[in-house]
C-alpha cells in the first residue's frame, strides 16, 4: 500500500502485528468469508450496527467469526462478549431484538455495518444509541 | 451488570481481559476520558465516521488515547495505523480531509462515533464508504 493515509493493507512484516490473527474460536463461518478478515490481537472485528429505517448508528460490538456466521444465518444480531467471554444474541434476554436486514464488509476486513431493524432502545441504558456521551472538540476551527 | 445482553461493564475477574488494557503510548488525552475509555489489547478504540450531512457510515479505523486527543482538539479526524505503528490525519496525503463536528463515547467506552465533514471519497479505493462489499444474509427469516 502506498497511500499514506490509506488504510492497512498487505501482509505486515512483524508477524505479532494484530491484523494478521487468527480467529480465536472455531467456527463455521464461510471460508471465503473468514479469509478477509482481519481482527484484532483477540481475534475480533467491530460491529457497527445501525438503525436500517433512520440511518442512526446505534451501537458498536465485537463479533469474531462464530459470531458472524451466527448472524448471517440466523438474522439475529449476535455478539462476542469480550468480559463474559461468552456469545450473546442481542434481545435474548431484554427483548430488544435486532433482526439483521444486511451485513457489509469494509475494505480492509476489521469492521462490519450491520443494518438492523431495532426493537426498543439498542443500548442497555435505555437509550436509543449507545453514543450519548459527547466529548468536546476543542479546536479552534471546530464547526 | 446483570443484564445478560449488555455490554460488558465492571471490573472483569481475568487481569489478562482485553478490555482492562492501559493507554499503549503515552497521551496528553484528558486524564478524565482516558479514565472511560475501555480498550482492544492493542490499546485502541473502534472510532465509527459518519458523514455529518447524510448520516453515511463512511469507514472504521482505530484510536489509540492521543489519537483521540489529536482529533479532539485539531479538529482534524487522526487514527492509530495498526500496520504501519503510526499516527496518521485522513486526508494528509489524499486530500480526502476529514473535519471534525463531533465526537461522542459509547456506553461502554470502546467505542466513538465521530461526525465529520468529508472531503471527497473516505475510502482509500475511490468509494464514498469503505462498506460496499455485502454479506449474504442467508437466515430463512430475513427480511
């Protein structure tokens, strides 16, 4: 990769380097699939999932391949929990489903969108989204 | 936190849990945000960029504590480059300049979701977003 500011690419030199773990679990995730991805050191991509109606990003959780594989043939969002170390369908127990209405991969493997629709607040809090604490921007130039 | 789906929160029992990670570099961040923030074991956040106008979800990439810092008070959007070790400013080499609106944490502080004014493609390829490759959703029930 040549660009600067362009996102990782490639195959990196330092072989401890995250992007190139391998999936932590075993899973029946695609092969195909699996091999565009690139976690991290515990062998996770982000999931940003977003309201498919408004648009609105909702919440970001981890999914490594199980869990993805989980969410494409089921249509139910599902998770790694990174402190309980366990999988977790969102609204199994809350009630607050997601039925997944499309996943997309992002370029360089380490993050997917999935599109959703939502029943009742995605955030354990209550609110709506999880992003509801804003931190200030301070620069000058801020608009 | 007794709700089974949620995300995690508390002090996990495992001093190894990813999500217990201190600062990977040193930071001028805020000592009060760096105190929420909730890292990958690489020491970094999942920061979401999401066009200020549309509400698009153009890219993910990756915030150490003083790429937050750097963003928050440049006003210009700064990652961690997991690759290449380095900070890097979209747009530095590109041109494709991304000016900061906002900026919020999620609930449990692994997350950001950063608006932005983007200038030109956010994705390195030439696409508007970096999520333009689809994932078959092959659940019988999906909608």
């Amino acid at each position: 990769m040549s660009v600067p500011d362009a996102p990782a690419t490639g195959v990196p030199s330092d072989p401890s380097d995250p992007v190139t773990a391998a999936p932590a679990r075993p899973s029946r995730l695609d092969a195909a699939i699996a091999a565009r991805l690139r976690r991290t050191a515990d062998g996770l991509v982000a999931a940003v999932v977003r309201a498919h109606d408004s648009g609105e990003v909702l919440m970001v959780a981890w999914m490594d391949d199980e869990a993805l594989h989980r969410t494409l043939t089921t249509g139910r969002a599902t998770y790694w929990s990174r402190s309980r170390r366990e999988y977790w369908v969102k609204g199994a127990t809350s009630g607050h489903h997601q039925y997944v209405r499309s996943v997309a991969l992002d370029c360089d493997g380490d993050a997917l969108l999935v599109s959703v629709d939502q029943v009742g607040a995605a955030c354990h809090t209550g609110h709506r989204t999880c992003f509801f604490t804003e931190l200030p921007v301070t620069a000058p130039e801020a608009r």
